[in-house]
C-alpha cells in the first residue's frame, strides 16, 4: 500500500510530511498571536490610563490615592495629572486643605465616549478556536 503524496514544484512530498509541517506552523503561529495579545492585553495605553484616572476622581480623590488605585508610578501620575488638568478633564480642589483632584463635566464626557468606544470593541471580537484542538 501507498503512502499518500503530493506534487509540490515538481517533487512528490509525502502527505504525513505536509501534515507535520503544517502542525508546526499552525502551533508557531498560535505562540506568536498569544504573545502578541498578552503583550496588548498587559500594558495599558495611553487612552486607557487616563480613562481610568477620570474614572477614579468622578467623586473626588487625592494624588497618592490616584497612583496607588491606578497602579502608577510618581512619575507617571504627575504627568498624567498635567496632561487631564491642561484638557479640563479634572480639576484641582482644595478642600479642608486637602489638594484632591475631580472629574469635570468634559471629563465625564470623555469617559462616557471611553466606555462606549470599549463596549463597542468589546462586542465585534471574535473567539476562533485553534485549529490544533481539531487535530488532538
């Protein structure tokens, strides 16, 4: 009996041979788009970081809390803070001279359109199963 063969570029390639390439391929590809993901799933954006911090101060929050609740370094809060202030996205307020940072009305905008750009995203995701399941 006769293994099953192809003719690939003039050669006969054994089907088996084919097959156990293609399963190679098939489980690079999958490693690499899951290193790809997790990479993208792990480190938040821009965009992201400061919806969250908006998020944080809709009712009012000082620095330290922001950084510890947002998971940010001094740096990065302060940077971030500049940047919210500079487009009135929060405010500063000086309560009980506390220094705590809120959330504008533009700010709430921005994160209504924030969650409404994520849901829509969120939804057109597509879960393809991997092809090697079907092979096991």
């Amino acid at each position: 009996m006769s293994n099953p063969s192809f003719i690939l570029d003039g050669t006969i390639v054994p089907l088996w041979n084919f097959m156990v390439l293609l399963n190679y391929f098939i489980i690079f590809y999958n490693n690499e788009m899951s290193k790809m993901m997790c990479k993208n799933e792990n480190n938040r954006g821009k965009i992201q970081i400061m919806a969250d911090i908006v998020d944080l101060c809709k009712a009012g929050i000082r620095k330290t809390h922001i950084m510890y609740k947002g998971n940010l370094s001094y740096e990065q809060i302060n940077r971030y803070l500049y940047e919210l202030l500079e487009k009135e996205l929060i405010i500063q307020n000086l309560d009980d001279g506390v220094l705590t940072y809120r959330a504008t009305e533009k700010g709430r905008s921005f994160l209504q359109y924030y969650n409404l750009m994520v849901s829509i995203l969120d939804e057109n995701v597509i879960d393809m199963p991997s092809p090697i399941s079907k092979l096991a």
